[in-house]
C-alpha cells in the first residue's frame, strides 16, 4: 500500500487546504489569489450568502447509493464541480495550469484555461486533459479575440468562456500593499517574506524566471511579463456590447457560455441570442466590491433562462453543502477559483484532486443525509422554506 503523503491528515477541508497555502506561499503571493478589490465586501458576501441559507433534508428517501454525475454540453462530469479559470497559476507550483487540468481530468470533471495562464493554450492541450475549456474576452482588437478563437478550435477546446466583467481591473489593494504589481515593486519586508518560504522559492527555482503570459506572445516574438502584462491591459475594451457577442456567436461554433451574469435580463439577452450556458459570477468579488453575492443573483437568473441553457455559478464555494445549495437553485454545476489555487500551491497536482476529492466526498454525504440519490433529486424543496 502506498504511503499517505504527510500533508494529507492536514488537508481535511478547503479552508484547511487555504491555511496550508497561506503557511507555504509567499504574502504577496497568498494575498492575489486570496484577496479582492476595496473593502472584500463582495468577497465575504459570496460565502456568507451560502452560510444564511439551509437545508432542509428527508432522510427517509432510501438514499443509500448516490450519482454525483451529470452532464453538460453532451459530456459526462463525474461531480458538479468544474475547475474555473485563474491567471498565473504557475507562480503557484510549476506549471500549474497542466497539473490542474490533470487533477480534473482524474476527477472526471472539466477545466477551464485562464486567459492570463502561464502556459499557452496549446501547452495545455498537450496533457490531453479533458473537458477543457478556455476563457476569452473581447479586445480592442477584434482580431487578437478571433485569433485566441481560432487557436482554441484547433487545439480541441470543448467550449469558450466569455468573461465580461474584466473589461476595467478592479482595485485589489492587497497586491497594492504587498507591491505584487507588474513589475513587481516589493520592499525589503516583501523579500526578507519570500525569503523564508525557502520550500516555495526552491521549487520555483527554475520556474520564476520563465513565467510569463504566454497567450499574450505573438509568434517569434521573445516578450517579457511587464510588456505582455501591459498589452493585456491596453486591450481590455470597456466600450463591449452585446452586438460583439453576436459576432463572437458566429465565429465560435462550439458551446459558448457568458461568465459574470449578474442581472436576469442580461441573462435572458444571452439565452435568446444563442449562447450555450451562462455563469453567474462577480469574479470572486475581484471586480466591483459591493456587487451582489453570486449565489443571491443566481435564483431570478435561472428564473429567466427557464430551462433554455444551462446555469453554472461560482464564488464562495467552499463547501459540498454550497454547491448542493446551489443545484437546489437551479444551477447546473459550480465553477471553483480560490480553492484549486490553494490545492496546487500545497502539493501540484495531487493538491487539487484532493481539493475535488474534498468536493466529491462532501457533496456525497450532504446528498445522503439529505436523502437524495442523483444531482436531478437536487431541487428547490430542499431549501428551507424561508430561504428560497
């Protein structure tokens, strides 16, 4: 029998997994993907919005075998969680995109490809993990969004992932205090920090140097990060319309879903122009602090989509109960951020399949004590009366 790896008894929880990041990581480095912009009210609104709202199970339902699987875009997910799209993942273990997209592959679920990945999009494809997807937005220069279209199709994405709530970065001022801007501009305090995380500089001794943004680099082109970081920023289009989701629907052949739905009429502007799935998201409350919590916006959305395409969420997950509270509101499945981050910076790609083993194992227990047997059980009669 194989031995269990020492970090294992630890990493009993997500919010066990997040406290091993924080003792592993760096400061500025634990705080980009931990924080938010302003005053995280939006980042804290996402979980608490989950903790005010309950369950009210029927254990008398003969539950006594449970099927976490469902199915989206004609594919099979072994769980309803689905890995979502987190820039620089590789300044958290090495080459941290592809080992994140394998540990999804190993838990039967897709994966979503950052725009800001350290890896180019066809790097990752080289892993064959799938489902994969890829994030997209819309440019200044509609080319450079059709040619990231193009390039997706022909390194076999299953879908596209439209965000649309990046158009202007939010303020995150935890990377303002630590300096993590780039180029980085840390003090002697942000150094003496990494310094002593001896374990994370070691394995990263030969990553640093090469990480970049590497969708970003046009071909025979040699770029540095704070070239390609400004360009990312020069391309954001803050003037987007729904005419140019019109013209990215008729490029992209595939599924396409809409990431960072809020508003139920923005939803039903989607469903009626042919686009395949939507996500209600606010970006982990990284964009506009004071925004709504995703999973309060996710009712009157699935309301105005009325069964037409399907409904994912993300923000504040962080728990099985979460995302079983979540199907009962109509969501298809839940997209995870924070959490894969934490599971890579604490053992790779092994951190992130007990991430989603967590997720696997906790969605499975709240399904039996609840007494339901399959994800289509999972309905609205499950929340409390007075929190529907």
């Amino acid at each position: 029998m194989p031995t269990e790896p020492s970090w294992h008894k630890k990493a009993y929880s997500i919010n066990a997994m997040r406290a091993m990041a924080q003792r592993i990581l760096p400061r500025p480095v634990f705080d980009f993907a931990d924080g938010a912009a302003g005053d995280e009210k939006t980042l804290s609104a996402n979980e608490t919005a989950f903790d005010k709202m309950t369950l009210l199970p029927r254990p008398l339902q003969g539950a006594a075998s449970r099927d976490l699987s469902t199915t989206l875009f004609g594919q099979r997910l072994k769980l309803p969680v689905v890995g979502g799209p987190t820039g620089l993942s590789g300044l958290f273990w090495p080459d941290g995109e592809r080992q994140t997209a394998m540990a999804a592959e190993a838990a039967g679920t897709a994966f979503c490809l950052s725009h800001g990945s350290t890896c180019t999009l066809e790097e990752l494809a080289t892993t064959g993990a799938t489902p994969r997807w890829m994030q997209v937005f819309i440019y200044k220069d509609r080319g450079f969004t059709e040619e990231l279209c193009r390039r997706a199709d022909a390194a076999g994405y299953e879908a596209l992932v439209l965000t649309i709530d990046n158009q202007i970065p939010g303020k995150r001022e935890r990377d303002l205090r630590n300096g993590f801007t780039i180029p980085p501009n840390f003090g002697l305090a942000e150094y003496a920090g990494m310094a002593a995380h001896y374990k994370w500089l070691w394995r990263m001794r030969s990553a640093l140097g090469r990480i970049t943004f590497g969708n970003y680099v046009r071909p025979g082109e040699t770029a540095d990060l704070a070239t390609l970081a400004a360009r990312m920023g020069e391309l954001l289009d803050p003037g987007m319309t729904w005419d140019d989701v019109k013209w990215l629907r008729q490029i992209w052949k595939k599924p396409l879903l809409i990431k960072g739905i809020l508003h139920p009429e923005d939803a039903a502007m989607a469903a009626g122009m042919g686009v395949d799935g939507i996500i209600v998201s606010n970006h982990g409350g990284r964009q506009l602090d004071g925004a709504i919590a995703s999973v309060d916006a996710l009712a009157a959305v699935v309301a105005q989509v009325n069964g037409r395409i399907p409904v994912l969420v993300d923000g504040g997950i962080r728990r099985g109960t979460d995302v079983v509270k979540a199907l009962a509101l109509g969501a298809s499945a839940c997209l995870i951020g924070r959490p894969q981050l934490w599971g890579v910076a604490v053992a790779g790609q092994a951190g992130v399949e007990r991430v989603l083993d967590i997720f696997q194992r906790e969605i499975d227990m709240a399904m039996g004590l609840c007494g339901v047997r399959s994800i289509a059980e999972i309905t609205r009669e499950l929340i409390a009366p007075g929190d529907r």
